[in-house]
C-alpha cells in the first residue's frame, strides 16, 4: 500500500495556538513594551463641610439663658409706661425694685427668707428620709411593694393642700403643721422616682453582679443604688419645687413670720408690689435650689455621659 510522505517544507501545526473550540488563536506581532499607564487627571480640591450649627456666630450661653427674663422685664416695663397695666394692677419694675430695696434695709425681708429657708429645710429633710425609705423597702423586697405601694399610692392622689384642716386639728396652728405640709408634698415625688429608679435597673446587670459573687448587700450597694442614683437626682429636683408650692400653702396657717405672712400683710393693704417682690424671691430661691441640685447631679453622675443638647 502506497504512503504519502508530506513535502518536506511543511511543518506540523502548533497546536498551542488551538483553543478548546478548535479555532487558531492569532497573536499579533510583538511591539515595544508598554510604558507605563498615565494617571488620573488632577480634580477640583475637596473642602470640607463645616456644619451650619458651626457657622453661626457663637453666642454666649448665660446671654441666651437671660434673654428670655430680660424680655418679659421689658414687656412689663412697656405696659407699665403706656397705661395697659396700671399700678393697682401689677406694680411697674421700677417700684418693684424700690419696694424691695426698702424691705431689705429695714431688714424683713431678710428675716421673712431665713424663717421660710428653715421651714423648707426641715420639710424637705423629713420628706426625702420617709420618701427613700419607703422607696428602698418597696423596691428592694416584694414583700415591701405588698405592703407599702399600694398605701403610698392611694394617699398620693389625694392633694396635699387639702389636708390643712387634719393637720390644723392635729398639731395646732404653730410651726408642726407647716412643716407636715411641706413633707407630705416632698414625700411622693420623691419615692415614685427613688423607685422607679430601683426597678429600672437592668437585670443582666443584677445577673453580672450575682456571677461575681457579690452579696445581695453588695448588689444593693454597688449595683442598684447607683443605678436608681439619676431617678433619684429627678425626685429631688421635684421634690424642691414642690416644696416652694407647699411652702405658699403652709405659711397661710396663722403664720407670724415668713415670706407668706408678708404675703397675706400685703394682701389685707392691697400693696401689689410688695406681693410681686415676696413672689420674685420665692422664685429666686428655687432657681438657687434648682442649680444647687444640678451641680450634685453632675458630680454624682460622672460616670453617666448624656446628650447635653448642640
């Protein structure tokens, strides 16, 4: 059987240049290298955005705090001058500030505050021992809530003002019936928040503490009592201004000394203005109280970082 040889000139295909599909992969001729590939073009230069809250000019925040007192000062002042408030009314500003320089150098003034600061002081002292312990045996024991909520919840529904009368009959008409006012009004407050303070606090941290072998004396210490620590901060602040609220009411009650004696004076000689100062300085006096109050906040609550506002 005859063979056929190939011509000597051709040469077998390269089968490297075949793909899986049988067709022949063309490759170009070789060039000179590439250089290397041009970079971006250079953009605009980026600034950065500056928040609007930051752009506005900063003005000082006790200028801003005042802003509102100063206005409704000069809002008085205007009705007083144009005749809209006349002086058996409301009393302009001007004689406002001079009535009040005349009771502080004559010395009432003084002795009126230092008489109601002692009534609000025991008041407040008595009101927030019974308020705490009522709270820490309600909210630390079951048994504590069975026995004391329900009470406390009933008796703080009913006003306080109108228990005057009890308490009249009770102590008499001196110095222990106030000061009963001033407690009761301090007591309830205080305990809804000292307590829900207690049972807010979370119970995986309660579980961490049991874990690390804490005592229930030291859960309650190290655990509970710092994390009731801010309701009971919010208790007492309103704890205080109530206390002014039952102040007004309690030195109605045959009172011989005090701002609201002064008070009822000025109401028996129809002086408005010698009323609006006795009211100015209530006013003041809880501010103080007020400011008092946050500043132990902050040192007490260090530890506790809170939006503070922008």
């Amino acid at each position: 059987m005859p063979t056929r040889h190939a011509p000597p000139h051709a040469s077998a295909p390269d089968i490297s240049r075949i793909n899986k599909n049988g067709l022949e992969q063309r490759t170009t001729a070789p060039g000179p290298e590439p250089g290397p590939e041009p970079g971006p073009e250079p953009g605009p230069d980026l600034v950065a955005l500056v928040p609007s809250s930051r752009r506005r000019a900063r003005v000082p925040r006790w200028l801003r705090r005042t802003s509102g007192p100063l206005t409704l000062l000069a809002l008085w002042q205007l009705l007083s001058a144009t005749g809209v408030l006349t002086d058996d009314v409301l009393a302009p500003p001007g004689t406002i500030a001079q009535v009040a320089g005349d009771l502080i150098s004559d010395g009432s003034l003084q002795n009126a505050m230092a008489v109601s600061l002692q009534r609000v002081a025991l008041g407040l002292l008595f009101g927030t021992v019974v308020g705490t312990a009522l709270a820490l045996v309600s909210g630390l024991f079951r048994i504590g809530e069975d026995l004391v909520d329900a009470s406390v919840q009933m008796l703080r529904t009913v006003p306080f003002v109108g228990l005057i009368p009890l308490f009249i009959i009770w102590f008499g008409i001196g110095e222990a019936p106030k000061i009963a006012i001033i407690t009761l009004g301090v007591t309830f407050p205080l305990y809804l928040n000292v307590y829900a303070g207690i049972r807010g606090v979370d119970a995986q941290l309660i579980e961490a503490g049991e874990s690390l072998g804490l005592s229930r004396w030291g859960l309650v210490r190290h655990v509970i009592l710092p994390g009731a620590l801010p309701g009971a901060m919010t208790g007492l602040r309103y704890s205080l201004g109530i206390s002014w609220l039952a102040l007004v009411f309690a030195e109605q009650v045959n009172a011989d000394s005090g701002l609201g004696f002064l008070m009822v004076q000025a109401r028996d000689f129809l002086r408005t203005d010698v009323i609006v100062v006795c009211l100015v300085v209530y006013a003041f006096l809880g501010l103080t109280a007020d400011f008092v109050v946050r500043t132990l906040e902050r040192l007490l609550l260090q530890w506790r970082p809170t939006f503070t506002g922008r």
